[in-house]
C-alpha cells in the first residue's frame, strides 16, 4: 500500500494526514499522539475512525495540524484520518458516514457585530 492523503477541517483547525501500513504509530507534528494531546477525551475522538473499523494496530499514521485549538485539532484529523482511510479502502465509506466522521462540521464562530458586545450579547440598558 503506498501513503494514503486525507485533508480534515473543523472550526479554524486544517490538518493533514498521512497513513501508511504499519504497527500502529500515530505522530501529530511530530510527537507521539499521547504527548500532543493532554486530556485523553481528544485522544480518542482523533483515532474513533480507526477505532470503529478496528483497525488500531494496522497503520502508521503521520499528521501536520495547525490552527484552532486542541478540540478542533482533534476533530479535524479524525475527519482527515475518515477521508483517508476511504481512499486507501472504498468498502469502509458506508460504515464512516453512518458514524458521520465523513461530514465537514459547518458549525464556526459568529462574528461580532457593530453597536454590540458580541455576536448575540448587546451593550447593557439602562432606561434611567
């Protein structure tokens, strides 16, 4: 199997990942994926895709991940690593999209409007 490309998104956060057959390494910019990512809740929503087809231990798995913050890092590769994994084996993309990990989550940031706080938040009123 030659090196399988997928490209994964969430919020501001792109990341890159390349997948490999091997023993199961898992590296994002490289350090090891348990190094990367402190809390074990992002360890694992980063590697559900494999996790889902069972195939932890079949591949070495390299990702470049930058913007956003730890949350959507992890979600932008487990989107790259579905996409990924479709490309090296189309019989695993039914099972991938009923889990909804081939779907770019739309969902961003509001922008802040003029004559507000914030998006939604107005500036306090005072009627006296």
């Amino acid at each position: 199997m030659e090196q399988c490309t997928g490209t994964g998104r969430r919020k501001t956060s792109m990341a890159r990942v390349f997948l490999r057959s091997g023993k199961g390494e898992f590296v994002v910019n490289g350090r090891p994926i348990d190094e990367y990512f402190a809390r074990p809740d992002h360890r694992i929503i980063a590697q559900q895709p494999l996790a889902v087809l069972e195939r932890e231990k079949n591949y070495s798995i390299t990702v470049t991940t930058k913007g956003g913050g730890e949350s959507g890092q992890a979600e932008a590769i487990r989107h790259g690593l579905a996409r990924a994994l479709v490309r090296e084996d189309e019989s695993v993309l039914k099972i991938l999209r009923v889990h909804g990990y081939l779907t770019r989550d739309p969902r961003m940031v509001e922008r802040k409007k003029y004559g507000q706080r914030g998006a939604r938040r107005k500036f306090q009123f005072s009627k006296r």
